[in-house]
C-alpha cells in the first residue's frame, strides 16, 4: 500500500532525481524518489524460499529435492549463497515438519551466509498460492520468491528486482523459452507486460514460459485461490498487474538422482 507524503529535497538534488525519468519504467518523480529509496534500502532485501507440498513428492532417494547434495553443496545451500551476494540477507524458508528440519539441520540461523532465516512449518498446502500465504502478516515489504528445488546461480535476479521496482506491477515474472511449454506455465507478452498466463496448456506455439522465481509487492498475498500458475497468476495478468522480465539464463530443476548426478559435471 502506497501513502502520501511531503518533503523538502535540495533543488540540485532534484534535478539529479528528475533526470533518471525516462517515461518509460520511471514515469514521475514519484517513482524516481520510490526507486532511488529501494535501492539505497537494497542490502536488506527479503527472499521467501518455497518448499512446500507433500514431503513425498519431494523425496530424491533417501534426501529431498533442496537438502540433495550437488558435489558439496546442497541445493539450498546454492540458493541461500546466491540470495546473499544479491543482497537479499532476510529469508523465509516455506517447508513441512521433515524438509524443515533437514533445511534447518544446514542453514541453522543462516549467518555463516550473511543472513538472518526465518522457518514458516507448513502443515498443509493445496498449491503454492497456499504455501506463499503462510507468509502473510510477516513480510510488509516487496520480497523475491524462488523455488527451492532450482539452481538458479547463473540468472541475474539483480536485473529482475530492478526491472519490478522501475513498473508499477503487482509481481514480475522471470521468463525464458522453452521446448516443452505444455509442461509450464505459458505467458503471451507484449513489450513487458504478460497479457495472459496459461499453467501447462494441452496445445501451444508459444514458447515464452514462466522459470519460477519471481519479485512481488505484499498485497500478492491477499488474492485467492490455491495455486499461484492456476489461480493468482492468470488473474492479475488479467488485470494488468503482471509483467515479465526475459532471462537468457535458465534455471536447472532438481526432480531426481538423474538431475543431481547431471548437474553435479
């Protein structure tokens, strides 16, 4: 939620706030003083980290998909590293009893990764609009999302967060191409703006599809329905309120012991 206030700034100040709208992302002073606090605010950036659903679909032999172990590291341990050194230090891990604790057993606290985690139990989810909801009330501020089953060290969630502070969006997608797409979730855009999300269409010549990380303002937690790809996506993209930054790097999922003897090379 957005309020009104009045301040007094330096006239040559001003102009060096005035000269970064260019009509197009930063169309006001407004949105120049909005984005120039966010990203002076930046080093305390918030992350949610989503690992929920049923703990046996999660299950890679004897581990789960975020604790497996790619060489040395396991897959949130990859996460957690990266979210620092973007200058995301607040965390939220999503998870149910069992995959919190293996989470916890390797994060603890998170400060040997320079942040502070905090662990959200899930007790029963119906899809990842569900789970996410779990944080509502606890973060007040825009925050990332990423799933934890990716390695997604490669893509510049930087840009991505940058991108989503410039529009006036209610989330911003990461996008990339696909050559599956019916296996994702499927956007039509135009220049930034996603005009409509599809999760998983039988049939498509789209190819433009939705990696799941994503940045969003609060008041995403408030919309209904179970899943965010079934649900809340198709919803505010109908509503103009989802855009889309394009990614050249892809995210690796991490679904079985063939991905993490893959990816481990």
């Amino acid at each position: 939620m957005k309020k009104k206030i009045s301040i007094t700034i330096e006239e040559n100040v001003m102009k060096e706030i005035d000269a970064i709208v260019d009509n197009i992302y930063i169309r006001n002073r407004s949105q120049a003083v909005e984005f120039l606090a966010r990203s002076a605010l930046g080093e305390r950036k918030t992350a949610v980290i989503l690992a929920g659903g049923a703990e046996k679909s999660l299950r890679i032999g004897n581990d789960y998909r975020p604790t497996a172990k790619m060489n040395k590291k396991s897959v949130i341990e990859i996460a957690v590293e990266k979210l620092s050194a973007s200058g995301f230090k607040e965390i939220f891990v999503i998870a149910r009893q069992n995959v919190l604790t293996k989470i916890f057993e390797i994060l603890k606290d998170g400060s040997l990764y320079g942040v502070n985690i905090s662990y959200i139990e899930e007790k029963e989810s119906k899809g990842t609009a569900d789970s996410l909801r779990l944080a509502r009330g606890k973060i007040k501020k825009t925050f990332l999302v990423v799933y934890a089953d990716i390695i997604f060290n490669k893509i510049n969630i930087e840009e991505l967060w940058n991108q989503h502070i410039r529009q006036n969006a209610l989330a911003t997608l990461l996008l990339t191409t696909s050559a599956t797409p019916s296996e994702k979730g499927v956007v039509i855009v135009e220049g930034s703006k996603i005009l409509t999300f599809s999760q998983k269409p039988e049939n498509t010549e789209n190819y433009v599809v939705f990696s799941p990380i994503f940045v969003a303002e609060p008041e995403l937690l408030n919309y209904r329905g179970e899943s965010l790809e079934n649900d809340v996506f198709p919803k505010i993209a109908e509503k103009g309120l989802l855009v889309g930054y394009m990614s050249a790097q892809r995210e690796m999922h991490i679904h079985s012991e063939e991905d993490v003897r893959k990816f481990s090379k």
